[in-house]
C-alpha cells in the first residue's frame, strides 16, 4: 500500500491549526509519522514546531532524536529553536555546492539532495542545521519542477504552433 501523500497530511494540519485545533494537527501529524516515519522530512518539522509553539517541550524532546535518526537533521534544542537562520546555509558546504552544480537540472542532482537529507549512518551524524535543511528542501523542489516541466524546445514549440 503507498502511503497517503505527505503534502495531504500537512494541509489537513493546517486547516486544524486555523480553527484553533493544534492538538489535532499534532496528533494527525505525529499518527503520519509514526506509521510513515522516512516519507517526508517536512511532517516532522511541522510537529517541532507546533510542540515549540505549544510549549509542549517534553514532547519537543522526545520528537528530536526520532527526527534524527529518519533524517540528517541536526535538531537544536529546545531554547534555540527558532526555525531556519539566515546564518545556515548549504553554501557552507563546498562540496555539496560543487556536485550540485556539476549534476544541476538531472535527475543525479535530484538523488544526491534527496540522500544528503536521509539519514544513511544510523544515527550517528550530527545532521545539517535547521537553514541548511531549507536549502536542500528548496533545491529538491524547485529540481523536481523542473525535472517535471521539462523547458520547451523550439522543436516542441513549433509542434504546439500547428496545433
């Protein structure tokens, strides 16, 4: 059975959280988690965050080395988190922006972002900060748009013009 689409459980969380219902939308998104917990990297950032926002710090605490051993995500702890800073990014990293750079638009690119957010060392990275996480989330979507909407070629467009 697939599992149910990540980008589905978020906007039900949503929807809960603007009619006042943050308990719901954590319990919808710690239930995806749990039965799906490497689906998506993005669930688990929206439960930090409304345990944060929630004062919820016992559950903050036992969420954070879960979300580390799924992912490379280097957690902060509870009086520093505060979302992505501008102060992390991937450009840190010469070497992922190196092979970013000789793979971009392919589908190669697409694999690397999505192992450099998996964790592959059963738990013993350290993970990427909270920014640099953003950076590859941004990249990956942004490469799967493209991926998905190839640019079209005069061949193609000529094509488009007879029709």
């Amino acid at each position: 059975e697939a599992p149910p689409s990540h980008e589905h459980v978020l906007e039900l969380a949503e929807i809960m959280v603007s009619f006042g219902r943050s308990e719901g939308a954590a319990q919808t998104l710690s239930e995806f988690l749990r039965d799906y917990p490497k689906e998506s990297l993005i669930p688990w950032l929206k439960l930090l965050d409304l345990y944060h926002k929630g004062g919820r710090r016992g559950e903050y605490d036992d969420l954070a080395p879960k979300l580390n051993r799924a992912f490379n995500v280097k957690v902060p702890d509870w009086e520093h988190f505060s979302g992505p800073t501008t102060s992390e990014s991937v450009e840190q990293f010469a070497h992922i922006m190196a092979r970013v750079n000789a793979t971009w638009p392919n589908q190669d690119c697409l694999d690397y972002l999505t192992e450099l957010l998996r964790d592959n060392r059963a738990g013993t990275r350290v993970g990427f900060p909270l920014g640099v996480i953003d950076d590859i989330l941004l990249l990956k979507s942004m490469l799967e748009w493209l991926i998905a909407n190839p640019p079209v070629t005069n061949t193609s467009a000529s094509r488009l013009a007879l029709l």
